[in-house]
C-alpha cells in the first residue's frame, strides 16, 4: 500500500481520525464528470488537488480569458489520467447547457459566485465553490435556498475546517477542555496584500471578454490592477481584506467553537494610510461579531508592523486556563499558571504528492488540507449527506463579514435575525443586502 492509498483508506495521527470516516477508495464506477469555471490561480488549484485523490474525468472548462482557458486545457489534459483535453466555452450558460456534469466548480472572482453556483445546481450538478459564497447577503440566501430545494451537495472553499494540525487543535485542545472558559477570540491579518500601484486605466486586452467578465457588476474602466486576481482590492468584484482573509478564520473559529450567527455586528476603519492606490477597500479595519458572552474581533492592516511575526494570519483564543494561537501553518497552546505548552505545525506532502513541489502558485502548505476537504465532499456526494463546510456553513460566515462591512459603511452597529434573515429594525441596512445587478443579469431571490 502507498501513501495516497493510505491517505484515501486509513488513519494516521489525531487529525486524520477525525476525517477517516469521509476518505475513500478510488470508485469502480463511472468517472465523475466535472466541469470549472474560473480557470485562474485557485480554480485550477482546487482542480489538480481533486485529480490526486479521485480519478475524475474533468470534460468542460470555462473561461473569459482565452488564454487563462488555453492554459488550463492543456494542463488538465496533461494531468487527468485520462489525457482529453476538455471541452472550452467562454460563457458558463453554454457549458451547462450539456447537463452531463456530476460536480461544477466555481473559482470564478466573487462577484461571479452566485449565478454560475445557481445555475450549476439547476442543471443537476453538485457544487464546489469558493469563499465568500456570495458579495451580498441575499445570494448567498438564494445559493442556500436553491441547494436545499434541488437537495445539492455544495462544499464551500474554506479549508481549515480540513486541515489536519487545526482538527487537531480543535479536538485535543478546545473541545478537551484545556483553554477553560473561552470568553474572547482575535482574529486578525498583518499582511500587506492590498493593491498600492495607481496605473492608468486603459482597453482591456483582446483575450478578456471584459463585458462578461464584468457580468453583473458595475461597468468601470479596465484596469490591470483588477485582471487577473487584483480584482480583491476593489468592492465592485469582492468584499475587501474580510470577505478574503477574515471569512477563513472566522470560519474556523465558529467550527472549532460549534458557533452559528451572531447577535450583532459592528466594525470601524477605513482607508487611513495609503489613500493614493486605486484601490478602494479599506486598508485598516476591525470588526466585532457579538455572541454575548464570547466577542470575537476581527483586525487587519495592510500597514506597519505585525504585533506577532510568527502569526500574521490567524486566530487567538483567550481562555481562562490558556492561550491558543492557530493559523494555516502551526498551532501553539500555552497553559496557564504551569503544565506542558503543546505546538504543532502545518502537514506537508510533498514526497507523497510530488506534483505539488513544482506547480506554479501552489499554497503547499495548503495542499493537504484541500484534498482532505475534497475527500470530504466527494463522500457527501455519495451518501448525499452535508458536508463540513455545507453552504448553510459558508453563507453564516461569507454574510457576517459582508454585514461587517455593511456596518462600517453605515457606521452602526447592526444586530442580525437569523429567522427572518434580515437587520433588525434597520430598513436602510436591509435595503443594501441586495447589490443593484448591472442589466441585462437579473438579482437571483431566495424563493
């Protein structure tokens, strides 16, 4: 037996336990048909991770950028054990005009997230897609509503509920009792990821369909800066620093803690230091989300100094027999008042996995955890069961930070109803849960 046998059929170490029940055997059946769309940095990462663990056959790729769709082609055609090169569209209404996909996944920028993931599940399709779900709060409702309707299996891109030293954490340090009563979590990005140039706008280039790359977003200038990937520093594409970095550890600590919405949400910042970038997302913000007796607060610079060099993208959870500090590449537990502080660090697979040492962009330390979480939903799939980051799952967590925005905008605090799915007692908040959609698109309803 060898390594990826052993990943798929056992269990090694505390981590791996806890996702043994979902590894799975190669199937004797018919290959799963699959289909992408959104043929940039992540969509083709999260692809080639599918292809290590399951023998898909992947038929259809989707893209805007001709030469982002070419390059995709080949690679998949090289990587598939199959060697087809899929068939291309430039428009995702025509790849799932076939209706012959078993598993549609989206990895397009945020503003594209809805309509395809919708439209997918409508033509018979289960979903992966990335986060946020959605850039306003009614798609993401309308996403939920159409997966329970269609009873579609949909797994949301936020892999730390996969990965293996943060399981770990979860269950031999949270969930054993050794942080005591946790009444305070930070979560925070030190990061200098946000755009700083300010290029002239110019003619979008001849490989990009920029009128449907735009799709239902507002029509602004082309811009290199937005094409490809810095579309994140702009709101009319993404939801700024928390709909990208926040949304995964707050995720995480709302799986690790087995939390739901909160009750309130407020945030502060704004542009503060670099006011001459062509970006408009905030370079400077802290949020709260309120769950009574637990705050959890949310801060991010794209400026200065990180407070902890070792953790600049992470998560401390205070409690009153300990510390935890968490983040995509260690943990490290300190008791209170004596006992043993416990670390850990980030599982790689690169002997295992050869193919990640040299793929281009590849996070690698990211890898194993988004087998794991294909793995996870390949078995959800098959049992037609929810998996661990279900769409209910990624629209709490994708919403709350869109409300945290909302509330920075808005500059009040915004206490949510679950059950009506609405701000209460603030009609203005409400009314922007819906973005305007550029025509011809159409807003899709929760209905």
């Amino acid at each position: 037996m060898n390594r990826r046998q052993f990943l798929r059929r056992g269990a090694a170490g505390l981590a791996w336990i806890s996702l043994a029940p979902h590894l799975k055997l190669f199937a004797a059946e018919r290959s799963r048909r699959v289909g992408l769309i959104g043929c940039g940095w992540y969509g083709k990462s999260n692809l080639f991770r599918l292809l290590q663990v399951e023998p898909a056959e992947v038929v259809s790729l989707c893209d805007v950028d001709q030469r982002m769709l070419t390059e995709a082609a080949e690679m998949v055609a090289a990587r598939q054990r199959s060697k087809n090169t899929p068939r291309v569209y430039r428009d995702y209404r025509e790849m799932l005009r076939e209706k012959d996909l078993d598993i549609v996944l989206v990895g397009t920028p945020d503003h594209w997230h809805a309509l395809p993931s919708i439209a997918a599940m409508e033509a018979g399709a289960d979903v992966y897609v990335e986060k946020p779900i959605s850039l306003d709060v009614v798609e993401g409702q309308a996403m939920l509503a159409t997966a329970r309707r269609l009873n579609r299996v949909v797994q949301v891109n936020t892999q730390r509920r996969s990965t293996p030293h943060l399981i770990d954490a979860r269950d031999n340090i949270i969930q054993a009792g050794k942080l005591g009563h946790i009444a305070a979590v930070d979560i925070y990005c030190y990061w200098h990821m946000r755009a700083r140039e300010n290029p002239p706008d110019t003619a979008p280039p001849a490989h990009l369909d920029y009128e449907m790359w735009t799709g239902p977003a507002p029509m602004r200038p082309f811009n290199k800066l937005v094409h490809p990937r810095g579309w994140r520093a702009f709101t009319e594409y993404g939801n700024g620093i928390l709909g990208d970095m926040c949304i995964h550890m707050f995720d995480m600590v709302r799986w690790m803690l087995d939390l739901g919405w909160p009750k309130r949400i407020s945030s502060t910042g704004g542009i503060l230091v670099d006011k001459s970038s062509k970006a408009n997302i905030p370079d400077t913000q802290t949020a709260t989300f309120d769950y009574g007796d637990l705050q959890i607060t949310w801060n991010h610079r794209t400026w200065g100094s990180s407070p902890d060099p070792k953790y600049q993208w992470g998560a401390t959870f205070y409690g009153d027999k300990g510390t935890l500090k968490a983040s995509v590449f260690s943990y490290d537990f300190l008791p209170l008042g004596g006992g043993e502080p416990l670390q850990r660090d980030v599982l790689y697979e690169l002997e295992e996995y050869p193919e990640d040492k040299t793929e281009k962009d590849l996070e690698k330390h990211v890898a194993p955890a988004m087998r794991r979480h294909w793995l996870n939903f390949l078995k959800a799939v098959d049992d037609r069961s929810r998996p661990i980051a279900d769409i209910e799952q990624g629209h709490i967590s994708s919403a709350s930070c869109i409300l945290a925005n909302l509330a920075l905008g808005l500059g009040r605090t915004l206490a949510w109803d679950p059950p009506t799915g609405s701000v209460i007692g603030d009609p203005e908040a409400n009314r922007f849960l819906r973005r305007p959609y550029r025509a011809p698109w159409t807003h899709p309803e929760p209905g």
